[in-house]
C-alpha cells in the first residue's frame, strides 16, 4: 500500500516536472506581439523607428531618440517581460526631456517583431542595438544601460561585454532558477532549465558604477532578489529600495529623480 501511494506521488511529481520544463519558456517569457507605432504610442518628435539584424539573422525594430545635451549620453533601455517597447515610451520621458538620447530595444517576439524570445536570443538583440549606438557615435563614456526587470538581465550582459558609462538596474531577479524555485519550493529542476539569466553570477564582474532600483512591496520579483544582486555588486555602487513602492509604481516613488541624479554624478564625459 505504501509502496503504491509513494510510487503515485512520485509519478505526479514527474508529470509536473515534465510539464514545467516543456512549457518552461511559456512562464519565462510573455510578449505582446502586437505591432506597435511611434505615433500611437506618443513617442518623442524626434523619435525614429530603426530595422537591427542580429548576428543569427534575426531582424527587430527598435526606437531611437539621438541625444541633444552637450555630453552626447544615450540611455539604451532594455524593457522588461510584459508589453512591449511602445508601452516604455512614458518611461523615457523624463529622461528625453533632459536631453539624453534614448533606444528602446526591440526584442524579437515582441512589438511585431518576428521570432520568438530565448535568452540568447535577447541578448543577439541586445548586441546590434549596441552595435546601431556606435555606428551613431556613441562612444562607451556616453553609453547607460538601463535594464527593467525582465531587461535587467539582458542589460547586466550586455555590461559584462560592452564598456560602457553606467549600468541601472530597475526591479531585478537573481536567476531563473531562483525566481522558479521561490514560486515552486516542491519541484528541483535548475539542470532542465533552458534561460537561466544568472544576474547574480554575473554582477560580481561587472566593473561598472551601479544603480540598482527595487520596491519594497514588489510582488512580481520580491525585493530580496534586488538586494541579493545588489549585495553582490561591486562598489561603486548606489541602492534605492522605496518603501511604499510595487514593481510597476516606482516612477511614482521617486525613481527618475534618482536616476537622473546618478547619471549627473558620473564621471564627465571626455572630449
């Protein structure tokens, strides 16, 4: 009897096992493929719709504001899961309106692009709108990568590969495997995942200056996530974890103030 009962839990567990790793990409990623245009989104005047091919072929639209300040600094914004680039654009506005230049980053499968979204994938896109950025003259002192949840981790690889000025971190997870492991504490499969976008492995060899924002009442990536990637960091290093603030409501928590303030307090760019 009991032999049968713990062969029966086991095989549920298999079966679950099985299911998570098959759909496995299905919970990681959830693009809105819906085509999007800079007029409906409201996007800057000055805001052009630009076609980047990636090293494996695949071809994705991103936006492109070139910068108006005298230092040149370009913001290369990596959005995060949900939406799509058309619904950053208000995010960038507080940041356009002071001159920097901004991409947002298309990624394949999302905003109409073509393709489906793997983290390698990603990270292809990430690297031709790098590539676009100094095609434009975008030197490394001029270039913030700025990452949002999803994009966090697209934007600390890109900070491992690419100099650059500064690296922000809005609202980062530690791991794949980390996050699944939070959400399903029963189920051990770090081996069987496939897009593992390891920030915490990674951020320690990022010898970039660091802003790391995280909510306190952040339910979609719990703030111990941030403060582990965060702690891990090398100096310098600056941490901003409002109390009262959720994953998507940290605008409304002071959060362009102090990104702005931090990207003033760089080192100037050299002529």
């Amino acid at each position: 009897m009991l032999v049968g009962v713990v062969g029966g839990v086991m095989a549920v567990y298999i079966l679950l096992l099985v299911l998570l790793v098959v759909q496995q990409r299905k919970l990681v990623f959830r693009p809105d493929p819906t085509q999007v245009d800079l007029v409906t989104f409201a996007a800057p005047g000055a805001m052009e719709d630009i076609t980047l091919t990636a090293a494996d072929g695949a071809e994705t639209h991103s936006w492109y504001l070139p910068a108006t300040r005298a230092d040149g600094r370009v913001i290369a914004y990596f959005h995060g899961n949900a939406g799509h680039r058309g619904n950053r654009v208000v995010r960038i506005l507080p940041y356009a309106v002071e001159g920097f230049g901004i991409l947002l980053v298309g990624y394949r499968g999302y905003g109409g692009n073509a393709g489906a979204p793997t983290e390698e994938g990603l990270y292809n896109d990430g690297r031709a709108a790098l590539d676009f950025l100094q095609t434009q003259g975008v030197k490394p002192d001029q270039l913030i990568l700025f990452g949002e949840s999803l994009g966090s981790a697209v934007a600390t690889q890109m900070a491992l590969e690419r100099p650059a000025a500064a690296l922000i971190l809005e609202a980062p997870f530690a791991s794949i495997s980390r996050s699944a492991r939070a959400r399903y504490p029963f189920l051990v499969y770090d081996m069987l995942i496939s897009d593992k976008f390891d920030t915490y492995s990674k951020i320690a060899r990022v010898g970039k200056p660091l802003l790391l924002i995280h909510g306190e009442l952040d339910r979609t990536t719990p703030v111990n996530f941030g403060r582990m990637v965060f702690d891990a960091a090398r100096d310098p290093k600056v941490g901003f974890f409002p109390a009262g603030a959720g994953h998507n409501d940290l605008m409304q928590h002071g959060m362009p103030a102090r990104v702005l303030s931090f990207i003033e307090g760089l080192k100037p760019v050299q002529r």
